[in-house]
C-alpha cells in the first residue's frame, strides 16, 4: 500500500514538472549608470535555476570564451551561453512557435547630449522593433518609450520573457536525437576500387 502511494505521488509529479513552464528572462538597462544586463532561467516562475547579471564579471564576461574566464565563472559561463542560445535562437522560434509565450517590453526614455544621436537611437530601436513584431502576438508586446531631447542621460529598459512548458523542449530534443541518428544510419560508404 505504502509502494502504490509512493508511485502515484512519483507519477504526479512527474506530470507536473513536465507541464511546468520554464521561464527565461533578460533584461537590458540603459541609464546613468551605464549598461546593465541580467538574465535569469526559472521554473514555475519562482524557483530560480539559473541568475547572472552584469555585475559579476561585466559585460566583456559575455564575448570572452569559456577558457578565458576565471575558474569560478566558468559554470555560469555555460550555463549564460545556453540560456541567450535557447532564448534568441532561429530553431527555438521555428519549432516551438505555437508553444512560447513571449513578451517583449520597451519602457523609459531614450536619450543622449546630441539631439541627432537621439533621433538616430530613437529611429533604430524601431526599426528592430519593427522586425520582432510579425513573430509575436501583439498582446505580448509593450511599447512605452519616447525620445527625451533635453535631458543627457538615458533611461530605458528592455524586457524579454519566454516560456515554455517543458514538455516541449523535451519533445524537441527528442526529435532532435532522432534526426542524428536517422542521419547517421543512412549514410552510406562506398568501397574502394581497384
């Protein structure tokens, strides 16, 4: 009796962990203080697995290679490189198009101590907001930013969210595996000839 409670309790939460969402984050923030960056991976959209922000290591942590990393970042390193992959990647958005829930949010000012610059900024965020837009359902986007022309100083955030049950990514990487292997067995090598 107490093995078939123990089973059924499994059982239930494997379902619930497969349809769970995972969640992943970025955030981009552009003010007095320069640029920041945080990027955060979640399940059940409070438990943290995964937290990197600009702060540990800087924004260079993000173009260095994993071997030019100090030992104690190499770990998050990894684990940074995968989520960005996972999260902007043109096969994440072409096989898992119907299942994401993706927000996008652009709030605050834009601004710089040359008017023209601004202009250009202001011009540039558009237009790719302009090429995100036919990918993701209007009601997840927010647009709430202007250009400020008396002011110095920026004050903009840049949101994205993506999520995704996890059912799905593990139907994708089983896909995934299939296709390497089908691809595998069907090559074909000839013999050498005399």
């Amino acid at each position: 009796m107490v093995f078939l409670f123990f089973l059924l309790a499994f059982l239930l939460l494997i379902i619930i962990l497969l349809l769970a969402k995972l969640t992943l984050i970025s955030n981009l923030i552009l003010d007095s203080k320069g640029i920041q960056l945080s990027v955060k991976a979640t399940l059940f959209r409070f438990i943290k697995l995964f937290q990197w922000h600009s702060d540990e290591g800087g924004l260079s942590f993000l173009v260095k290679k994993k071997e030019q990393v100090p030992e104690q970042h190499k770990d998050n390193k990894g684990k940074l490189a995968s989520i960005l992959k996972a999260q902007f990647s043109g096969e994440t958005f072409r096989n898992l198009r119907e299942h994401l829930e993706f927000d996008v949010s652009v709030k605050g000012r834009i601004a710089s101590h040359d008017a023209a610059l601004t202009a250009i900024l202001y011009g540039s965020l558009w237009a790719l907001i302009g090429t995100l837009i036919p990918h993701i359902p209007q009601k997840h986007l927010v647009f709430d930013f202007y250009p400020d022309f008396e002011k110095d100083s920026p004050d903009l955030t840049i949101s994205c969210i993506l999520r995704v049950k996890i059912i799905h990514i593990i139907v994708l990487i089983a896909n995934h595996q299939l296709k390497k292997i089908r691809k595998g067995s069907s090559e074909r090598y000839g013999t050498a000839s005399n």
